[in-house]
C-alpha cells in the first residue's frame, strides 16, 4: 500500500509539473518572445511548418507585396526540400527553427526532445503548437536558442471562409503584433491575398521578427496573452466591432441599451454606444500621442454615430472621466456599487497595461460620456485622418 501511494504521489507531481510547464510558458508564454512595441506600427509575419509545396506561392505572394516574413522550419521538411530553404534565404526572410520533427514536446522523452531542438537551425525556436515540456526551456537554453510565440492566430488551420478569417486579423492584429500563419494549407494563401493589401492600406508596416522591438514576457504580459481568448469571446458575445482599423484607432463599440444614470434629457434605454478602450495600443503612447488617438478614433466614432439615427450618446467609465472633458465629454457620478466596479476594473487594466496605479486624487471612476450632436458638431464635420504610421503618431 505504502508503495502505491508512493508511485501515485510521484505520478501526480510529473502530471502537475507538465500542467504547469503548459500554463506558464504556452498559455502565457512566460519569457518568451510574443510582440513587439506597441508604440510602432510594425507587424510580423511568421509561417509555420515548412518549407511545403505552398512555400513557393507564398515567395511570390510576399515578393508582390514587397514583404518580407519569418519562417520557422521543421527540420525533415528543410531536408526534402533544400531548393525552398534556399530560395527562402535568397529572398531576405528570416529563418528559425520549428524543431527537427513536427510532435507535441509532452509526447517526447527528454533526450528526444534535446534531438528535436538541436537538429534544427536558428536562433528562435518556436515549438510546434507552442506545446512545452518541462524540459523545453532549460533544452532551448542549452541549444542557445529563445523561445518565439506570437499573438494573433490565423486560424487557417479552420475551415472557414478566407476572407472572414482576414477581417479576423485585422480586428485583434495590433502595432507590433506577431501573426500566427501556416506555411501548408491552401486556405492560407487565399488569406495572405485578403489581408496583405489591406494591411498596408491602414498604415501597418509587415516585417521579419527579428525586426520588431521585443523585449521577453513578464507577469504582466504573461496575463495579457492568457487573456487574449477571453477578449475574443467577451467581443462575440456582446457584437462589439471596431470604429477604426488603423493601428492607432482605439474604440470597440457596443450598441445597447442606455442604462443611466440620466443625461441631459436621455433617460435610461435610449439607444447608445458603449465605448470600450483598445487599451494595448494605448500603453506604449506618450500622453499627447495618447490625445491625438482619442482625437482621431473619435472622428471614425462619429461616422458610425452617423450612419445610426437610433444613436443618442456614447459613453464609457474611467477614473479619468474630468481629464476627458478637453475633448468634449462630461462626466457624470455613478451609484456606489457601480463606482466601485468601474475603479476596481479602470485600476485592473491601468495596472496591467502600463505597470501604473491611479494617483489618490483621480482614483474614483466615473461615467464619462457626449451627446450624439455634441459629438457630430465636434467630430462630424472633419474627414477620418489617413492611416496612422510611426511617423504620424510621433
């Protein structure tokens, strides 16, 4: 008996191990590198599992666009195919390791998966489905390679329409974003066709990885990667949508229900937007760069406020409500149990997004908001700014 629950002791320790290796370094990629600043309008582009009988296409795709990406290889497909390797090499792309065999580390003995990191070349490995083992640092270390995972999936894995899988980028993709794409599938080409023209339209800049300004998760970039599924999901289940697509541009929106308290005349139900902040591409801002973003997402607010005569107000909670009267809202004071959620949550994400607190002073939220004529006469009138770029945000 004592033997058994010695054996099942040590079985529930290596089962507790491998689920924390899994929380830590794939869920929220703890000292790996996922994305660049946000303060630049730089993307990067990273295909997966080749090379493969796409990898010409996508050559051709890129060079059309005069772009170049990241490819992390895996080491029997480098071997069959040296000619791609090569012709990769020649066209400036940037080439990292995706391990010798394509298997999920949990599924390899140590000394495996010490094989599987050190037969394939690069800097960066990037382990397949971002899947860890206990041993995936320490053995990545040793091999004298950094861990690389990224932010944005292209689901093109998914049988889903190319197109809705473009405009899904484009919704979550951010300034210094590292894209998630497959170097296989057919679908994906299809996807590179929708999103790369359109990238370049909004004012992104697509670069190779090792172009982008990418400092190792912390515990507060580690929360923000674990949460980026609940984001998602929070946005499908409320039908929120973008007013901008620009890299700087900083609203969500959520059409509903006004619910109060009442404001000059508009009483509890009108119809309204609810402004919800894109708070990541704010953190890496200056506080005027942080003004002109408010200024400019504003004007792409105002023509969806337009567009929908049903609209009377926009509104959103913040301990910064009195800062925002300089670009036209007011501010008003919430019940007690609203004002404290709305500061404990303004509080959560000042906190994760910038390392910062709310001074004493501004700690409370309030309800900030401005009235359908008041935001057409301020905003209305101006057309949308061009895209934004690293230059035009400085």
């Amino acid at each position: 008996m004592e033997t058994f629950l010695e054996l099942a002791t040590l079985i529930a320790f290596i089962l507790l191990l491998y689920a924390l290796s899994d929380l830590l370094f794939r869920l929220m990629g703890l000292g790996a590198l996922a994305w660049g600043s946000r303060g630049q309008a730089k993307i990067a582009l990273t295909f997966d599992d080749g090379p493969s009988q796409q990898t010409e296409a996508i050559l051709e795709l890129l060079q059309r666009h005069d772009t170049q990406a990241t490819f992390f290889l895996t080491g029997q497909q480098a071997q069959k195919h040296p000619e791609l390797v090569e012709k990769l090499s020649r066209a400036g792309h940037q080439l990292e390791a995706h391990g010798y065999w394509h298997r999920p580390a949990v599924l390899m003995a140590p000394w495996t998966e010490w094989e599987h990191i050190r037969r394939s070349p690069g800097r960066l490995y990037r382990p397949p489905w971002g899947i860890h083992s206990p041993f995936t640092r320490p053995l990545a270390f040793l091999a004298g390679k950094r861990i690389a995972l990224w932010d944005t999936e292209s689901q093109d894995w998914l049988d889903k329409s190319p197109a809705d899988l473009a405009a899904r980028l484009l919704f979550y993709c951010k300034p210094g974003s590292v894209l998630l794409l497959h170097d296989g599938p057919e679908r994906t080409l299809k996807i590179l066709a929708h999103l790369l023209p359109r990238l370049k339209e909004l004012g992104y800049q697509p670069v190779r990885m090792d172009e982008l300004s990418i400092q190792p998760l912390g515990a507060r970039g580690g929360i923000l990667r674990a949460l980026q599924g609940a984001d998602e999901r929070f946005d499908q289940e409320h039908g929120n949508f973008r007013a901008g697509y620009r890299p700087f541009d900083i609203f969500r929106l959520e059409k509903k229900p006004f619910p109060g308290p009442s404001v000059e005349g508009i009483g509890v139900g009108a119809a309204c937007y609810e402004l919800h902040l894109e708070s990541a591409r704010l953190s890496a801002l200056s506080p005027m760069q942080v003004l002109r973003a408010f200024r400019q997402s504003l004007k792409e607010v105002a023509q969806h406020v337009q567009a929908d005569p049903e609209i009377q107000l926009i509104y959103g909670y913040s301990y910064l409500a009195h800062g925002a009267q300089v670009i036209g809202f007011k501010s008003a004071p919430l019940s007690d149990r609203d004002e404290l959620i709305a500061t404990l949550a303004s509080s959560w994400f000042l906190w994760l997004y910038r390392g910062e607190l709310p001074k004493r002073e501004r700690i409370k939220a309030e309800m900030t908001y401005m009235t359908r004529e008041a935001l057409l006469e301020r905003y209305g009138r101006v057309a949308a700014a061009p895209a934004s770029s690293d230059e035009a945000m400085g």
